[in-house]
C-alpha cells in the first residue's frame, strides 16, 4: 500500500502537527447567570457547577475566569417575578439591576468582551420572547421594545447584543436605532436560527422564565428544517447582522456548517444547557469520562465550522489546558 493514513497517527508529534481543527479558550464564551442581591451563590440544580451569582460574588468568579484565560463572557438576567409586566418595562428601568451589573463589570474589566441577551421572556409576565395579546405574538409590535432594551445594554456598555426572540426583521430594526442612538459601534450578534428544543429546560431552571402558557413554537424555528435556517440566515445577513448564532449546537452541527459554507461572516453556536447537562450526568454515573467527551463535544461544533461557542464548559476547559 503506498497510501497509509496510519502513518500520520504514529505518534502525539504528527498527530497534533496534522491536526485540522483547532479549539482553544479563545473559541468559547461563558454563559453567567446574575440575580439582584447580595452574597448569592445558588447552584443550578440540573446544569452542576453553574450557579446564580449576585454582582459581589460575581466579579471574584469573573477575575478567577479571567486568569484561565477565558475573555468573553454573556450575562442572563434572573429577574423577580414582581418586576415583571406584559411590556418587560423593567429590561430597560433606570434601576435596573442587570444594567448596573453590566456597567460594573465593564469598569472593573475593561478588557472583557461583554454579550448580552435581547428578548422579552426574562422580564416579560407571560414568559415569552415577545409581546401577548389574546394568546399572540405579535412581531411588529415587539420590536420597538426589543430597542429601548437593546439600546439600554449598548449604554450600559455590552460590546455584543444577542437578540435571542426570533422575531422577524428585529436586526434591521435594531440595527437602524441603534445607529441612530450613536452606537453604531455596537456588534449584533444574531440568534439566526434558534429551534425549539428540548435542549432548554435547565436554562429555564436557571432563570424561571419558561412561558405561562403555550409554548414557543411560533417563533422558534422546526428542528425538521434546514432550508428556513438559510432564509433566516440571508434576512440576517442582509438587515446587518455581525455574526450569527445557531441554537443549540450539536443535534444541529449540520446547520452550523450550511451557514459557515454560504456566509462570510463569523458563526457561532450555543451548547445549551441540555446538551451539557447530559455529559455532566453520565460522568457523575461513570459512564464517560468527563474531560474527553466535553472536548469532543466541543471539538465537533468546532469542526462544523463554529468561530465562537457558548458553553458551560468553557471555565473547565480553560482549567483543564492550564
């Protein structure tokens, strides 16, 4: 045989210098739950080791992520019921506590590339990504709310807004008054094709926003379609979007690549809670070892063609290359 390709896996040497996808700390953004208070650490009971942190315990756990290596970080509101209405007015009040947050964190580590998250659910009464009347979604209607709360984040001093509601045309719309706020500066990071998974639940867990009634099918995209997920992304594209996500990340790796392969512009993907909530389980049992599968879980929405991941394993991976 004059062709072996087990030649270039004789040893650790070859194998790294053969090597064709790359997955480092650069590569992954940390999701961080935030809550008002003080002295709060609560664990997520179904996604272990992540918690709800309050603004004081939060900033040491940033600097611990930070000297690992990690610099990119997105931040979910855990919001009180009693602050909630059907308009999310709170997303966007003077006093609120997610807004401070962001504006502390951002003076204490100016270096850090802070996202956020721009739907109505963690503030909204009902629980859905956008406004309800008569058991509705109305689009149109939610999109101007969906700016006074981006362009609130922009001030307070996100670097990338992660609109997360699927409304339709809300890039274009963000885009135009964001600009005409002056933050044109401000990167939009689109949540282009977001299905409705199953994948979910301990997000849900963790910030208590599941819908009060019905479900989110209207506007989270069918897990049966691919071909949507190009005309969604090509809207993006064209209403100006700086990068677009794909949610969750490994049932939909063949999403990531479809989108990597026909825009050039950077994609992302979200390893949602679900998904890691399944290898923290089987390793807690002995079924996997923990270290290997969580690489190659990453490494494979890498290698679809992901240039950033969101995912709750970014602080032990950074842990685990030290």
């Amino acid at each position: 045989m004059r062709r072996r390709p087990r030649r270039n896996r004789s040893n650790q040497g070859v194998r790294s210098m053969v090597e064709e996808t790359k997955l480092s700390t650069e590569n992954l953004i940390y999701p961080l739950f935030i809550e008002d208070g003080v002295g709060v650490k609560t664990e997520i009971k179904s996604l272990k080791d992540n918690f709800r942190w309050s603004l004081d315990t939060l900033l040491p756990e940033i600097e611990a992520c930070v000297k690992l290596g990690l610099d990119k970080f997105v931040l979910f509101p855990a919001v009180k019921e009693s602050l909630k209405d059907s308009i999310a007015s709170y997303s966007y009040a003077q006093d609120n506590f997610y807004l401070n947050a962001i504006h502390k964190i951002k003076s204490e580590f100016p270096q850090l590339s802070l996202m956020s998250d721009v739907a109505m659910d963690p503030y909204s009464s009902d629980g859905h990504d956008g406004l309800v009347k008569n058991n509705r979604i109305l689009n149109d209607e939610t999109l101007p709310i969906l700016a006074k709360m981006a362009i609130a984040q922009a001030q307070a001093g996100i670097d990338i807004l992660g609109p997360s509601d699927m409304m339709d045309g809300r890039i274009g719309f963000l885009r135009d008054e964001l600009d005409a706020s002056g933050y044109s500066d401000t990167s939009i990071m689109s949540y282009t094709a977001k299905y409705a998974s199953a994948f979910y639940e301990p997000f849900r867990d963790a910030l208590d926003s599941a819908p009060k009634s019905g479900d989110k099918k209207t506007y989270q995209m069918n897990p049966a379609n691919k071909n949507e997920a190009l005309l969604e992304a090509e809207l993006d594209f064209q209403e100006g979007a700086d990068m677009m996500m794909v949610k969750p990340a490994t049932c939909y790796l063949d999403i990531i690549h479809v989108l990597k392969e026909n825009f050039d512009i950077p994609i992302t993907a979200y390893n949602v809670s679900g998904e890691c909530a399944m290898i923290y389980a089987a390793s807690e049992k002995g079924w996997l070892d923990y270290e290997t599968s969580m690489y190659e879980m990453l490494l494979s929405i890498r290698r679809a063609g992901a240039d950033g991941i969101l995912t709750y394993f970014a602080k032990d991976f950074a842990k685990f290359q030290q």
